[in-house]
C-alpha cells in the first residue's frame, strides 16, 4: 500500500505502513529497523497530515530504576484516512 508523499522504500513510508495497519512503534523497536532518526521521521509524517499520537510507557532499565518511553500510533479518521 502507498501513501503520499512517501515512497514504500522509504523510512517514513514504512513507518506509516506499520501504524496504518494498527501497529506501534516506539524508538527502540524503530531503530531495530534501521530507522536511526525516529522522531524525525514522525515529524513528517505529522506534517503530511496523519494524526500520530505518543503514549508514554513505564518500564525498568537493566538497573531495576524507572524509565519512559514513547510509543507511536496513528489515530483512525485522521486527513488522510
């Protein structure tokens, strides 16, 4: 499936494809992906009109100590759905 602007190769592409057909992303699972500028990517993806959102999560580091985390996912109805 293709969605403008963005090409299916592409880093902002893929993302979309993965939260339009209801998955999440976070920073970490992104990078497993070869996708390094996360953030950036999600920037563009808002600026072409999708609605994505960020959940922070709780979890613990290797140290037992609380950390936070973003995970992304596009709303449904958004402009371009």
């Amino acid at each position: 499936m293709k969605f403008p602007p963005f090409t299916d190769n592409s880093q902002s592409g893929e993302i979309l494809s993965i939260l339009a057909a209801g998955g999440t992303l976070t920073h970490r699972e992104a990078m497993q992906l070869g996708i390094m500028c996360f953030t950036a990517r999600i920037t563009e993806i808002r600026a072409a009109g999708y609605n994505v959102i960020c959940h922070m999560e709780t979890s613990k580091n290797k140290h037992g100590k609380p950390i936070k985390y973003g995970r992304y996912s596009l709303i449904k109805g958004g402009s371009h759905e």
